[in-house]
C-alpha cells in the first residue's frame, strides 16, 4: 500500500545571492523492504520519490513592486543551486519524522 501525500508541501531554501526560493512539491514515502512473504518470495521495497512543481522568489517588478516569479523552469541555470541537494534535504526531512 503507497501513503502518498496529495496536497503539495512547501520548503524553504535559503541560497547566498539567490535569497529565499520556496519550493512546492509532492513527496511519495518509499515501500519497506519485505525479507519474506509465507510462501518464500520477497520484495526489494522502493525508494521514496520527492517531485518539485515550482520554484519561488520574489523579485521586483518594473515599479520596484515585489512579485512571485517561479523559476523553475530555469532553475539549472543557477550555479550555486543543485536541484539534487535540494530534493536530498526534502527526502531527510520527511524522513527524520
């Protein structure tokens, strides 16, 4: 049986010239091992699986105005930013619960 979590989760990361990015995301626990069912067969269990769907920042628009801007799309563009960092951070987080 999967416990996935339909509603989207928020988190926080905070980067050097970035600022603060929120990032919505959907997480799935992964399935436990199972050593052995009664009949001798097993299963390997799965990993837990961290989907990102935006990315946040606030900038200023034309009017020194503060606006959200999700920067997803563009977010491998950022060298100081590792997407796969944050997606660990995510799975450690639920997982330390």
């Amino acid at each position: 049986m999967i416990n996935r979590i339909d509603e989207m989760s928020t988190y926080f990361y905070e980067g050097g010239t970035t600022g603060v990015i929120e990032f919505e995301y959907e997480y799935e626990p992964g399935e436990a091992e199972v050593t052995y069912y009664s009949d001798g067969s097993g299963y390997p269990g799965s990993n837990s699986e961290v989907t990102i769907h935006h990315a946040w920042i606030q900038l200023k628009n034309k009017n020194g105005e503060l606006i959200d801007v999700d920067i997803f799309p563009y977010i491998n563009t950022i060298e100081e930013l590792d997407i796969e960092d944050i997606i660990n951070e995510i799975t450690s987080h639920h997982e330390e619960r």
